[in-house]
C-alpha cells in the first residue's frame, strides 16, 4: 500500500507542472481548479521573462533574409513575363476554364482595378500602430522582425505559385478587349490573388498580435472583424476587376490569413499560450486513488468553463 502511494505522489508531481494550481495536501485534495486559465499564464510568463514572444537570431534572421531577398528577385521575374503569342490567346475558351472559376471569366473593370491598389499599399506600414500601445511598443523589434517574416513566406509562396502556374487572368478572356492588350506576358499572373493575400496578412498579423497583448479587450470582434471585412473588400475589387478567379482569391484568403496568424503563434512564449487541459491524481484517505481530466472549453474573464 505504501509503494502505491509513493507512486501516485510522484505522478502527481510531474502533472503538476501542467497545472498552475495544485492539490492542498494528499489526503484532500482540491479539484475545484486544476489548470490555469490565460490570464494567470501571463503573470507566469512575466515572472520569467516578461516577453510574450521571442525571436531565434541564429533560425528567423536567415529565413527572413533568405525568403524575403528571393521573393523580392522573383517579383521581378513574374512581372517580366514575355508576351503570349497571338495564335495562343485566340485560341482561348471559356470552356477550358474549370467550371467554379468559369462564371468570371472574360470580366474586366479597370477602374476597380486602380482603385485596389489604394488599400493595397495603405495596409503594408499599418501595423506601425500597434507601437503607440505601452505594452507593445517595448517589443518592437521582436514584432518587426515576425511582420517582415511572415511577408516573406507569404512572398515565395506567391511568387513560386505565380512563377509555376502561369494562370491567364479572367479578363483576357473578355475577346472585346484588344489583342495587343490581352497578350501582356504579366497576365499570365492569375493564380493566386497577391492582393488580397497582403491584405489578409497585415490585417491579422495586427489583430493577433494585440490581442495576444490585451486577451481581455472588448475590441477583440472589432479587430477580427475589420481583418475579415477588409480581406473581402479586397476579394470583392479584385475579383470583379477580372484580375482573378474565384479559386484564386479563396487561395490569397488562406495564405494571407495563414501567415498572418500563424507567424505570431509559432514566436509565442510558451509560457503564454493557453493551456485548455489538466491530468490530476486523486489521492484518498484509504489509499486508493485515479485521476481527474479536465479541458478548458473557454477563457472567461471570470471564472472556468470546463468538462470534468
């Protein structure tokens, strides 16, 4: 009986550093809150280090310089595409279009056109924002560099897409267009959408990482929500610009949204993130024992939303 119970002692302790509360004693143990809600990681974490994220020098500089410096020569390359003969673009149908992307082909609007790149350019220096924040703008180095990293995986993956697809944009399917016009080798950029996936990036690369920041704010929706209508607005000019396909924008959408949240979340502190699970032992009077699971199915502000 005593083995048994040196067992489930020491279980116990190595679970619990899984959970920021603990039992009170063996023989009466306290279950009513067995893990730590987000709000008490973060004190954690500022008794440590107080950084929310962190930079790898010797892994992200190199990655960031790498991608980025590659994407930056590929732009190049995309965007000086020789022109597609003739007898190639006559021969274009709207039936060798995939049928979800057939119902835009031949659209074409040069004023949306022009009038995309307006939030386009506006959104890159927006997260220069998040440095009037007190708690954010000691960090600005740490979330320029994620920023300038998370462009850089969004810049070879839509250069390489770009390079290799060789996609003909809807509108050159629009035959009352010149043949002179509809023969730019830079029309051939198609998949998928750059604009909409920056947009998308800076957007919520801004939300995520303020949020991480205030876990509490009531402009979480507001934030999250700006990101998502903005990225449709861009989907929206863009698309019926005729610069792209509806399988071309729903590509940007993931990639930008993908980078932009995905960047912070693999750079956050681990003592940051929040921990929705607990394995704890139940020690009674008469030996016996078992555990208890529990998993956070919320972050209130007050209190804990959980399954026992």
């Amino acid at each position: 009986m005593k083995l048994k119970i040196i067992l489930l002692v020491s279980i116990f302790l190595a679970a619990r550093s899984n959970a920021q509360d603990s039992v009170s004693s063996v023989d009466t143990p306290d279950t009513t809150a067995v893990f730590s809600t987000f709000d008490e990681n973060i004190t954690q974490g500022n008794k440590e280090n107080g950084k929310i994220y962190h930079i790898n020098k010797a892994v992200d500089y190199p990655i960031t310089l790498a991608l980025g410096g590659t994407s930056i020569y590929m732009l190049t390359v995309i965007y000086s595409k020789k022109a597609t003969p003739a007898a190639d673009i006559l021969k274009l149908s709207k039936n060798s279009v995939p049928s979800y992307d057939r119902w835009t082909a031949g659209w074409y609007d040069a004023n949306l056109n022009t009038i995309s790149y307006y939030p386009f350019y506006a959104v890159m220096p927006l997260p220069l924002i998040l440095l009037i924040d007190k708690k954010i703008a000691p960090d600005k180095g740490t979330i320029g560099v994620m920023y300038l990293e998370s462009f850089a995986f969004e810049g070879i993956l839509y250069t390489s897409s770009v390079y290799f697809a060789n996609r003909y944009r809807p509108k050159v399917y629009d035959t009352s267009l010149s043949l002179s016009y509809r023969t730019n080798g830079n029309y051939r950029n198609s998949f998928f959408a750059g604009h909409v996936a920056v947009v998308a990036n800076t957007t919520f690369f801004m939300s995520s990482v303020y949020m991480s920041y205030h876990p509490h704010s009531n402009l979480k929706w507001v934030l999250y929500g700006a990101s998502t209508a903005a990225t449709l607005g861009m989907s929206y000019l863009r698309l019926y610009a005729g610069e792209h396909f509806t399988s071309d924008i729903v590509t940007g959408i993931a990639v930008g949204v993908g980078c932009g949240l995905l960047t912070p979340a693999l750079h956050k502190n681990k003592d940051f993130k929040k921990q929705r699970w607990s394995l704890m032992p139940n020690l009674l009077e008469n030996g016996s024992g078992g555990f208890t699971f529990t998993y956070q199915l919320s972050s209130p502000k007050r209190g804990l939303s959980s399954i026992q």
